[in-house]
C-alpha cells in the first residue's frame, strides 16, 4: 500500500497544526492527529482508510481515553475524509488525504459549510394551536408579541446574508467548542432560539416598536453581551444533556438485542456487533469475528483473535 502524497511541506504542516490550535485542540492530541495523518498503515484497510473496527486499537496505540474521544478528535481537527455512517459513532470510517485522495462524498469538516440546513430551523418548536383566537380576534398581547418574535427569526433564516451574518458564526463556535458534528451544531442553535430568545424577545416591550434593523442591531448586541453569551452556555449545556439522553435510549435499546452470545452485542439499525470495555468504553466487532467467547475478551485487529479472556 502506497501514500496517495508522498511529501508535505513545512509550510502546509504549520498550517494545518495551527487551525487545529484555533479549533482548541491540546497539544498532546495534536501530535495524536499528526501520526494519524502521516500515516498508521497497519491500522488501514486495503483502501487506505481506517475502517469503523479498528478505532478501539487506535484509541488504544495512541492512548486517548476511548474510541469516542478518537472520533471526536478527529472530527474537530477538519483534517481528514470522513465516510459517514449509522453506528454509535456517525462514522464509518476516516483517511488522511496523504494516504487517499479526498472522495467527494465524504462528510469532511475541512472547511465549515457556511449554509445552514435546507428548510426552516423552526422544526423542532411547537407552535400552539390559536387559529379560533385568531378569527374570533382574541389574540392576546403576548401571543402576538410571541409571533412577532418567530418572525423575526424566520426573516433572518430566509435572508442567506443575514442567515450568514447571524446564525453560522454560532453554529460554527458550538461545532468547534463543544467538538459536534454539523447537525447536533444546528440543534444547539435551535433550542437557543426557541426557548431562549424568542421568549426572551418576546418578553420586551420595547420589541413591537423597533424597526426590523432596530431588532437585528439589538440581536447582534445581545449575543455578544454578558446575558447572550450565557444563554449560548445554556443552549450548549441542554445540548449535551439531550445527547445524553439519546445516548442512554439507544445504549439501553441495543442491550436488548445480543443474538450471537450472552457476552456481545448488536446494533439493530446498522448491524453492526459491538462490547463495553470498562476502559475504552463500546468496541465495535468486525463481522468475520467469531462470537465473543467471555466477558473479558478483547478483540485484537492485528491478530484477527479474541484474547485476554477471563476466566
């Protein structure tokens, strides 16, 4: 197996270290990414990529934490071709484009896309049913201040400018600082802008009155005070809270499901076969695996054996 680029100059790896220093990457993971990216040919498959079950091996030669911690690391550092899949990681497999020349299809972080989601960001709210109000004109005072403040929102999400402007500086500084993938990034700008500052719009009266370009100055001020950067936290914190959850529903629903042994694992919607480590946390199993003979056993990727088995 040969490198796809066979030289990178000084000036390329000075670069390429130091956007991983703007992202907040630590030093020692840094030189963690810079082995990934020469190259680690012994943990690559034939197409040069490193493939979805040998991220515990690589967590493990390289000493991160787990495989979740490796994955994440790699995300954030936008230096690597991503293959996406459905699995607990969101991936199925990375390659340095040293090694592999960058497929387009890839979810790459390389660069952050600047577009948010196609469609409304406001999916996720729930808007009352007050249509018989409406007709009857018994809308209230803070119901239409309520509207008024989503329609402020909706505005800026239909202006690609000002939806630039306003909304992808913030999704891109919940991607880079709490280390998230493109899409849990928008989830976190939306709970900030549902719950927290239409609400907190909403409940100023001083809102009806201004100017569309009165609200928008207003909005930009607020984000970047004292009061706004604290509810980006909130919004953050709700985020991780919410991954966690989700994190818990799907573990708890795959320990339901362990048809090729008492002592592993199978994910019902990407098949794929899995055990926990007290220490790197989910393994992944390759398919050729036979099933896991104990509960200490450990997949070894290099030897294509299980080992260490407790008995």
């Amino acid at each position: 197996m040969k490198a796809h680029k066979t030289t990178l100059s000084v000036r390329e790896l000075q670069k390429t270290i130091g956007q991983w220093k703007s992202r907040k990457i630590t030093d020692s993971t840094v030189a963690k990414l810079l082995e990934l990216l020469l190259g680690m040919p012994a943990y690559m498959n034939e197409d040069a990529v490193y493939p979805v079950e040998n991220f515990y091996d690589i967590s493990k030669s390289l000493k991160f934490k787990n495989a979740r911690f490796l994955v994440e690391a790699v995300r954030q550092s936008g230096a690597f071709g991503i293959i996406p899949a459905d699995n607990v990681y969101g991936m199925g497999s990375f390659y340095s484009c040293l090694w592999k020349e960058k497929e387009k299809t890839d979810d790459s972080a390389e660069t952050l896309p600047v577009k948010l989601p196609q469609g409304d960001i406001y999916n996720i709210y729930t808007i009352q049913d007050n249509k018989n109000n409406i007709s009857s004109g018994k809308t209230s005072a803070a119901e239409k201040s309520l509207e008024t403040a989503r329609h402020f929102f909706h505005l800026i999400n239909e202006n690609p400018i000002q939806k630039a402007q306003v909304f992808t500086p913030l999704i891109n500084r919940f991607q880079q600082e709490e280390g998230l993938t493109r899409e849990d990034a928008c989830l976190n700008l939306v709970y900030l802008v549902n719950e927290l500052l239409v609400p907190y719009f909403a409940g100023q009266e001083r809102f009806m009155k201004s100017t569309y370009a009165g609200r928008l100055c207003w909005l930009n001020n607020l984000l970047k005070s004292a009061g706004g950067q604290r509810m980006q936290k909130d919004a953050a914190h709700a985020g991780r809270q919410r991954r966690i959850q989700k994190l818990a529903d799907m573990r708890s629903e795959q320990r339901n499901n362990h048809p090729l042994g008492e002592f592993e694992w199978t994910d019902k919607e990407s098949g794929l076969r899995f055990y926990d480590d007290p220490l790197e946390g989910v393994v992944n199993i390759p398919d050729e695996a036979p099933p896991r003979p104990g509960a200490g056993a450990e997949w070894n990727v290099l030897s294509g054996k299980w080992g260490s088995v407790e008995l």
